[in-house]
C-alpha cells in the first residue's frame, strides 16, 4: 500500500481538534474500499467502516 500513502504525501489535513481521531490514510482508505463496494452515501460510509 505504500503507492496509495505516496499518492497521498502532499495532501495537507484540512482537519482540527476532534476531528483527526482518526489518520487521514486510514480514512481515506475506508473510504475508497466502501466507495468499491458500493457505498453511495454518508450512513453507508460510516456503516461500512463500523463493520470493518
């Protein structure tokens, strides 16, 4: 996966307080395998991710 991390290296984290609980990859990783499996909103997004 490091390709996907390499993609990624200058993508600056628009995020602050709370909101960078999480590392950006790992979001954007769950993002682009729900995103494959067919996730098409926000509910499905976070379902997918919980499940994961």
């Amino acid at each position: 996966m490091s390709w996907f991390a390499a993609a990624f290296d200058d993508l600056r984290d628009p995020r602050t307080g709370n909101a960078r609980r999480h590392d950006l990859l790992e979001v954007l990783t769950m993002a682009l395998t729900a995103s494959i499996c067919g996730a098409e909103s926000c509910s499905d997004f976070a379902d997918f991710a919980v499940d994961r």
